[in-house]
C-alpha cells in the first residue's frame, strides 16, 4: 500500500499531530468549560439601591434592596430591577466573550460561534426598548 517507507512516515507523522490537535482542543474546551461555569455578571443602578447578581447561565443568583427602595413605588422599583438584570447579563456576556476569546483564540471559528450563541442567549430581545443598546 505505502511505496516507500518516507511515505509510510510521513502519514505516521500527520496522525500524531493530528491527535496531538485534538487533545489540545479538549483540553482547551475543558478549561473554558471550567472558567466560564465559574463567572457571574454584576451591576448596580446608577441611584445604588438596587444591585443584581446573575449566574453562568444568565439567571438570577442575587439580588439586594437597599431599604431606601422604600421611598419609591413598586413599579419604579420593579422597572429598576429589571434594568439592571439587563445590566448584568451584559456584564456576564462581556467575561464570557473576553473568555472565550482568550481560552480559544478570537479567530477560532468554535470561539466565533460560542460567543454568537451567548449573545443570542444572553443579549437584549430585539422587541425590548433595549435592543438598541
């Protein structure tokens, strides 16, 4: 099948480094799996009474109320929150991209399609008077 033994080593060559390229994928996809399971997106509102802590996964992990929340009407406050749920899943989307590119490479096409599925998951609605952002 091989004509000559260069041949035969030179293949031989290829599929190590092959391998060698997929094990160092897998362990950057571990260790980007491992960082990013790790980060929380934070903000405040600019008044400081209401600050947002969400998790990996854009969900909501903290929340607190300053008491002079008080002073405001339940809807204003509720709006505020809102806002700043906003605020943190955009601070959570900025570690994930800044993460990911540095994890994988920013001309990684798997980098390049992480971060796009983050912005979609993590970004505002287009419907939402915040898309514009």
């Amino acid at each position: 099948m091989w004509a000559d033994e260069a041949a035969l080593d030179a293949a031989a060559r290829r599929l190590d480094e092959w391998e060698s390229s997929l094990a160092a994928r897998a362990t950057r996809a571990r260790d980007l799996s491992a960082r990013t399971q790790a980060l929380t997106g934070t903000a405040r509102s600019t008044d400081g009474l209401i600050e947002v802590t969400v998790d990996a996964n854009g969900l909501l992990a903290d929340l607190r109320l300053d008491e002079r929340v008080r002073q405001h009407s339940a809807a204003h406050t509720g709006r505020q929150i809102l806002a700043v749920t906003r605020d943190a899943r955009a601070d959570l989307l900025r570690q994930l991209t800044e993460v990911t590119t540095e994890t994988l490479g920013a001309d990684d096409p798997a980098a390049r399609a992480i971060v796009e599925t983050h912005q979609r998951r993590l970004g505002p609605d287009p419907g939402t008077p915040d898309a514009a952002r």
